[in-house]
C-alpha cells in the first residue's frame, strides 16, 4: 500500500466534496484542483483575473502547509473556462512562475458557468 499524506494548514482551502486539498507521496505532493473558493470552500465569483489570483493564491497556502513554493512545482494543469482570456492568463501566469517553467497543460473550454478558471499541480521534494 501506498503511504499517503494529507496535506492541511492554516488557510488551506476545505471542501464538503470527497478530495485531499493536496497528498504527499514519497517526494511528490499532489494539489488538488483549486478554484476560486474561500477557506470553507464556497466558490468566489470575480472576473478571470481575480478568480485566477484566487485559485493561485490557495494552491500557494497548500505549498507552504507542505514547506514549499512555486519554485517547487515540476507540473501545472489549468483549466481556463474561456479562450478569450488566454493572454490575460499567460501574462498573469508569469505572476507566479519564471524560467525554468513548470511543464504546463492548459485546457480551454472545459469549466462550468461557475467557474472562469481552475488549476492543480504536482511539487516535488527534496
């Protein structure tokens, strides 16, 4: 069996929904989906940008209950609800991350009505 660790803190986003906010594996931690929610979970509406902000400030709070940062994270999938917003989400990308970037994957398109962006990644440990 595979030992896993949930990662929790002060300021880590909860959900009613049957999901760790982020696991530890080995040297791997895994964040979950973070979306544009307060610390209870209840989702934000706001434009792109600030739901974008939003979602990368709760992956950051779930870095740091794991004692890592940005500089960390070796993989970043986003979720981006509409393609019009492309170039605001690649120039407030670089808000969090410089070169070396992360391998990235971005899908457009594939949110509800209720969300305008959404991100998960994968940090690594040393």
């Amino acid at each position: 069996m595979i030992k896993k660790k949930t990662i929790q803190g002060k300021g880590v986003p909860t959900s009613h929904l049957p999901f760790s906010p982020a696991l530890r594996v080995g040297n791997w931690v895994l964040v979950s989906g973070q979306a544009s929610v307060d610390e209870t979970g209840r989702i934000v509406n706001d434009t792109f940008a600030g739901e974008m902000r939003r979602s990368f400030e709760n992956a950051r709070k779930i870095l740091a209950a794991a004692d890592l940062t940005f500089q960390d994270v070796v993989q970043v999938r986003n979720y981006v609800g509409r393609k019009e917003d492309l170039t605001l989400f690649n120039e407030i990308y670089q808000e969090y991350f410089s070169a070396p970037f992360p391998a990235r994957t971005t899908l457009i398109g594939c949110l509800s009505d209720l969300l305008k962006f959404e991100v998960d990644m994968m940090a690594y440990v040393e």
